[in-house]
C-alpha cells in the first residue's frame, strides 16, 4: 500500500482536516487544526505531504520520524500540528487496512468507557449556574470554566472576589458528586495564581489549567508549591520535550492535544511519560471530530487516563458542530457522562466526505481575539 494523495479542507467553525488516500483505495483522515493558523497549517501539510507520497502508510513511526525530523528546523505549533493531522490520519487507514479501532492496535482497550466534560460560559455567578445545568441536562458530570475574563497583573480584591464567587457557583449547583476544572488560560501573573488558588481551595476544583504561560514552564513549580488543587496544563505544549520540565515541575494532569502535539504517535509516548511522573492525561479538544475521535482512541489504550475534554456546543463553534461532519452520531453519544468504547476500525468514525467537501468551499477565518486592558496595553486572551 502506498499513499497516493494528500488533501486538506477548511471547514468551519474553525477546523482544518487532511485527508490521505492510498492506491489501496483505503482512506485516512485526520485534523491537524491549529486554532486560528489553520492557512498556515495547511501550507505545513501540503509541503509536509511531499515526504509522506508514495510512502507505505502502515510504517507509521517511520513516517512520523522523517515528518518531524525529515528537515533542518522542526518542532513549534504549526509543523507539530501538520504532523499531527497526517499522523491521525495514518492510523485511521492503519485501522482501517487490518479492520479494528486504534485503541486494539495500542495494545487493546483498559477500560470500556471515557468520561467527558463540557465548557460553561457565562460571566456572572447566576449565568453560571444556568450553562452548568445544561451541560448536567446535556449528560455531563464534569465542566471547566475560565477562571475570568483579562486579567491586570495584580488583581484587584473585586477582580479575585470575582473569580472565587463564580467557582462557589459552580460547586453549588454541581454538589458533591460532580467536578469543575478551572482554566486560567495563561491570563494570570504568578502573584495573582498564588494569591487565588489557596481561596479556591475550599470549593475543590477537578484542577487548576494553564496558571503560568507555556514559555513560561520555570514558573510553575512555584504555583504546584503554593496550593494543593491539582495543577494541569499542556495544551500549548507539542513534545515529550517539552512536557518533561512541567511534569518535573509537578503538575497533577498533562493537557497534550492531539493535533497540536505530534499526533496519536507522540501523545501515545507524552502519556508514558507523564505515567512515571504519576501525571494523569486529560488531552486538550475544544476541536473538530476527528480530533476528538484520536483524543478518544487514546483514551481506551492509556492507562493513566483521566477524562475528556469536548466542544459540542462550546461557544466558539459557530457556523458548524461537531456532529456535522460524521455519518453516524452514535459513537459520540453521552451515556451518564461518558462515550462508551468505540469499536468501529480506525478512528472509529464515518466521515461525511460531502459534507466536508462542500463546507470547505465556504471555508472560515476564524482568529483568536486580540484583548487589551482597560489602560490600552495588550492582555492575555
Ligand atoms: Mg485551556
């Protein structure tokens, strides 16, 4: 079998999937989205898919091998996101080639269901409480939240009030039983992290993401230090490089997603290191299907999986869903919180290619926000 041709569709909302066909006839997909660099990307794939041509598809390490190494400059967010819709991709026709889902060939499932949170929105403590109750409605026992909007660099006591009322919130109308993981996003200073986590301790939140910026990984043992809520991040991270000084630095769950971080390949490596750090992973998803569906395969195969991110609904999907892309939904359905085993070959999912190829022609432009502060200087997003 030899890869014949490699295409790339911008899909709205915001999403970017390859397509790799084989002379077989067999066809794999995957989705190497990069939030707001989609173009860039798929500049990345296509000259990325000159070394993958003709290439037999099931020598996957080879293949990831020569994409990420095959030149001179490597690594970043925009070639690890390539790589990874490419390496997505591989899998699904290697599962689909020797008819079985990605988890049996990562050596089999170890366990028979993923539990899944959902993103709340909402500013003030009341709205809060409605998105949550939906999401509960929605079959969800997990939410995260962003922790505020921007930030100043020392928090006023209304900005960090603010940020404790609406995780009371939360936990209210949540109880006991369920969980609330809190995003800071990358918004915060250290001082402002160290100040509030201690103040959120009492309402438990499920973790505390992303308190320092990625280039920022020296900083994050001091916030691992300073409270005792299990502390993740690794969303921005795209390497077992680059996740070992921030697992060294004790964060409690690795976030590495799965088409920025080298794809199914990589993150498969990402959680058995994090598994000797006692580092749970939670892989990062507010993204298309098949994102998901890797993140999902994943999951079934690693031990030290702790839950599952998703974006059916989430606010920035505007324009299109996730299930707008699949033939079948089923896979994806929520049972008491959690998508039961997928046994369907490769990534378990039917891509509805029409669908694609028409939503390609509209195409998006989706680009993260520029904040500034309220003096005129720029501020974190
Ligand atoms: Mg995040």
């Amino acid at each position: 079998m030899r890869v014949d041709r490699v295409e790339t569709f911008m899909v709205p909302p915001r999403w970017l999937f390859v397509r790799v066909e084989t002379d077989s006839g067999i066809v794999g997909w995957g989705e190497a989205t990069c939030e707001g660099r989609s173009e860039t990307v798929r500049t990345a794939v296509e000259q990325l898919a000159e070394l993958l041509m003709g290439r037999d598809p099931l020598r996957i390490e080879d293949n990831w091998q020569v994409l990420t190494k095959g030149s001179f400059y490597r690594g970043g967010p925009i070639l690890a996101s390539a790589v990874s819709g490419l390496d997505q991709a591989l899998w699904d026709i290697a599962g689909k080639h020797f008819g079985t889902p990605v988890h049996q060939l990562l050596g089999g499932h170890v366990r028979d269901r993923i539990r899944m949170y959902g993103w709340v929105g909402g500013d003030d403590p009341g709205e809060v409480a409605d998105h949550i109750s939906a999401q509960m409605d929605a079959g969800l026992t997990a939410v995260k939240m962003n922790a505020s909007g921007r930030m100043a660099a020392v928090a006023t006591v209304a900005e960090l009030d603010a940020v404790v009322r609406r995780v009371a919130a939360a936990r209210e109308v949540l109880g006991d039983s369920r969980d609330v993981a809190v995003d800071f996003h990358g918004r915060f200073s250290v001082a402002n992290v160290r100040r509030v986590a201690p103040l959120l301790e009492p309402y438990r939140p499920f973790f505390l993401e992303e308190p320092v910026l990625p280039e920022n990984p020296h900083l994050l043992q001091s916030v691992t230090a300073a409270t005792s809520i299990p502390v993740s991040t690794g969303e921005r991270l795209y390497s077992r490089q680059e996740f070992l000084p921030v697992l060294q630095a004790g964060i409690a769950v690795a976030q590495p997603d799965l088409s920025h971080a080298g794809g199914i390949t990589e993150v498969r490596r990402i959680a058995s290191l994090a598994e000797i750090y006692d580092v749970q992973l939670a892989p990062h998803c507010p993204l298309g299907p098949l994102a998901l569906a890797a993140c999902l395969q994943v999951g079934f195969a690693t031990p030290n999986f702790l839950i599952q991110e998703q974006s059916i609904g989430i606010h920035y999907n505007q324009g299109a869903e996730v299930l707008d892309y699949v033939v079948d939904k089923a896979p994806f359905a929520f049972i008491n919180g959690h998508i039961e085993r997928m046994t369907g070959p490769g990534l378990g999912i039917e891509v509805d290619e029409q669908a694609v190829r028409s939503a390609d022609k509209r195409g998006h432009a989706w680009r993260g926000p520029v904040w500034r502060h309220s003096d005129g200087s720029f501020a974190e997003w």
